[in-house]
C-alpha cells in the first residue's frame, strides 16, 4: 500500500461474512431509517486490489444484512485531496479511508472530520463489544479533534522494528539483544565472523533516519523530535538526548557494521540482498511490510522474526513502540453519517477484521485477533506497548514536511556518509532549522 511512501504496497485482504445479527444505532446527523438508507464510500483503493475485493464483499454482505446501499467510488491513494475539495462546496463523501497522517494532513487541519465519540460507544455488530473497547487507546492520542474526539477508526496497524531471518545462524531467534550494550556486544560477535549484519539502502533519505529517529526516541521518548522540528529557535537540540543517540548511532556508523556500498546502491537492492542471503548482513530495520516486500527474493527456509529497537540506559523513550493507523474517517457535513457509523461497526467485527491477518498478512488494531506469522513478535512488542506509541518519523513529516526535506533527512545524509560526527550532526540540525524558519 502506497501510504508512507510512494513505492509501500501493503496487502491487505479481508474475509467478509454474512451477520443477521441488527446493527446498533449511532447517532449524529443523517440518521438511518430502521431499514434501508444509502451512503457514498470513496476509498484510497483502486479496482482491483486485493483491499478493494475486501471491502467490496464486505459492502455487498452490508447492504444484503442492512438494506443500505453504498455508493463506493474507488478513487486510488490521492482520495483525500478529492474529498477535501468537496468539503468547500458542503457535498463530500460520507466515508473514507487513508492513513492517519494523510487525513490528519488533508482533513483534519480545515477542521473536515468528524468526532466520532458516539461511534467509539457504539457496540460492534454481531458483538458485546463497543468499538472504543478493541482499539488501544495511545492509537488515538494524535488523532483527536479540538473537542476531544477520536476522529479515525483504525482497521490495520503499521509500525518499524527490527527484522532477522530466525532460520540463520545469527544467534537472534535463542534471546534477541535487549538493550543496547547488548546490541553492540551482538555486532561485534557477527562482525569477527566476517559478517557486516546491518542491511541498509542508504539510498533512501528516510531509511538512514530511521536508525536516529529509534535513537531519539529511546534516549528522548516520543514527542522530542516531533518538538525539536518545530522549534523555530533550535533550543530543543539542546536536550541531551540528542546527542546521546548520535554518539550511539556513530558507533554503527564508524563500526564497520553496516553492509559495504550501503549509500551507493539503489533501493530496494540491499533489503533484497539481505532476505536473499546474497550479502553478510543479519538485520534490517524496516516497516512491518517488510516480510511481504522482501518475500518474493527470501532465500528458501527464510523466517521472518523481529525485535523492538534495544533500550538504553535510562531512556525516556524504554518501551514505546512505532505505530502508525490505516483507518476509516466520516468528513465534516457528511448527509448520511449515521449509516457510515453502522459500516464501520458492521467491518469492525472480531471475525471480519481477522481476514487482515489471516488472509493479508496484516496486523489489526485488535488484540485478540492474532497476528500472522511473520508479525507475530511485532504484536507483542505493540501490545507490550501499552499505550506508549508513536508515529513513524515521531509525526514530524505531517507538523513539519519542509523541515524533514531540507533540514533532517539532509543531515542523516551526510551523517551515514561520514561527512558529520555526532556533535557536528546535532548542530548541524540546530544551524539549520534556525535558518529554515528564519528564512520561512
């Protein structure tokens, strides 16, 4: 699924079923009759994905349980930009559907979604359930609107982590590194056996920068970079945390731990090569569509297993886990809210929302549906979470886009190049958001 970044293609497949079971009502505007009604359903899909049958069959089975009919345009990952131009005239969709940064980004900034604390109250179709009891709570900490309200349902649940083949002899699958002396003392041991373990297409701007993203956030917690990137006086980098996680980071940089040629190949060789078994490395840092994007070039008896990010000494950040939410959203003056409620708690339910894992591959927001192999540690590092989470890139690319361009993913650049040590990297972040917002 393009939702990251251009090139992300997530599957995600569904099994519908049949439920007699009555819906239960919500309230809000454009409430639905007892019986039949309608609403219009644009979707980031397009005809054809596996995401698109999904959600068909489930609309079909919807309107044969509901008598509502839906009026579903598949209109590819551009939606929002479509949906928001219909908020201006008061004739938008009833319901939609992207990730949670591009709705936050495209509609919930002109104050274009609605709160859908009644649905969060709701009791899930065909359950005792109410929609607000399956889904963590820190999932929705970003995603709220002035006056409180959830403003998202999440049905799919994305993070990074770190990926090893648990079929290789890299000593990971018996007890993984815990912290980051740990790590380290990890690398050094695969490092004299010849290996380069890190896998990394350094190609990638942001891909370097996931490595000191994790950093940050292990020394810093959540919410330090996101602060630090819209902090027009810099004064935030001076959190020692910051240069805490360079130091760490510059060890990996200057080891001889990342795998050779990392910045002068081109996407998606090094990840490929790594599943492959065509180069010395043991780990990648990567989204949870790791497995599915790299399986097609996995080497035969490849088990995809991962581990969160190690935990440092006294780290603010010791725990949290990177969790990013694809999800549903009713737009401000939507005509027939109520019945785009009811879809919602209709797909919500525990055996619908299972065929993400079981037939996609894909992780759900709920806890007690299992996750499919290849993420099942990923759902523990995300359960064990709590709700300490946080965005991919600390959500500094939706409060500070231009400052991710030009200033942070620049100076992860040349930092994994060797053309910055950890102090220079630091200031180097400093020097340049001053001026990116001296100049803004």
């Amino acid at each position: 699924m393009k939702v990251f970044r251009q090139r992300r293609v997530f599957r995600a497949v569904a099994v519908a079923m049949l439920v007699t079971a009555p819906l239960a009502a919500c309230g809000g505007k454009g409430a639905a009759t007892e019986a039949g009604g309608e609403l219009t359903y644009w979707s980031m899909w397009k005809q054809g994905e596996d995401q698109q049958k999904v959600l068909q069959a489930a609309i079909d089975q919807f309107t044969k349980t509901t008598k509502i009919k839906v009026n579903v345009q598949w209109s590819g990952r551009d939606v929002l930009k479509t949906v928001a131009a219909r908020l201006n005239t008061g004739n938008p969709p009833d319901l939609t559907d992207q990730d949670g940064g591009a709705i936050a980004g495209n509609l919930a900034k002109v104050n274009g979604v609605m709160g859908l604390g009644d649905l969060y109250s709701a009791t899930i179709d065909g359950e005792s359930k109410k929609v607000g009891d399956v889904i963590p709570a820190g999932l929705l900490n970003t995603y709220k609107t002035s006056g409180g309200e959830p403003y998202i349902v999440p049905y799919e649940v994305v993070g990074s982590t770190i990926w090893y083949n648990a079929g290789a002899d890299n000593g990971l699958a018996a007890k993984p590194p815990g912290t980051w002396d740990e790590f380290i003392a990890w690398l050094d041991a695969q490092k004299a056996k010849g290996r380069t373990p890190l896998a990394l297409d350094g190609d990638i701007k942001f891909y370097d920068a996931y490595w000191t993203t994790w950093s940050i956030i292990r020394h810093g917690g959540p919410g330090l970079l996101n602060k630090a990137a819209q902090d027009k006086t810099g004064a935030t980098f001076d959190d020692p945390a910051f240069l805490a996680a360079a130091k760490d980071i510059e060890k990996l940089i200057k080891g001889g731990y990342i795998v050779k040629d990392f910045n002068g190949t081109k996407w998606p060789a090094q990840q490929n090569n790594w599943a492959a078994g065509k180069t010395p490395t043991d780990i990648l840092l990567m989204g949870t569509w790791a497995p599915s994007e790299t399986g097609p070039q996995a080497a035969p008896g490849f088990e995809y297993r991962s581990f969160p990010f190690p935990s440092v000494a006294g780290g603010k950040g010791n725990g949290a886990a990177d969790a990013g939410v694809i999800g549903f959203a009713i737009p401000a003056k939507a005509k027939h809210a109520a019945e785009a409620k009811k879809f919602i708690q209709f797909f919500m339910n525990k055996d619908r929302l299972a065929g993400i894992s079981s037939e996609a591959k894909n992780l759900t927001p709920r806890a007690d549906v299992a996750a499919p192999a290849a993420l099942a540690d990923y759902q523990k590092e995300f359960l064990a979470a709590g709700s300490n989470f946080f965005l991919p890139g600390d959500n500094a690319s939706a409060v500070a886009p231009q400052w991710v361009s030009n200033v942070w993913e620049q100076a992860n650049a040349d930092f994994f190049n060797g053309k910055l040590d950890a102090a220079g990297f630091v200031k180097r972040l400093k020097d340049e958001t001053v001026k990116l917002y001296e100049n803004g």
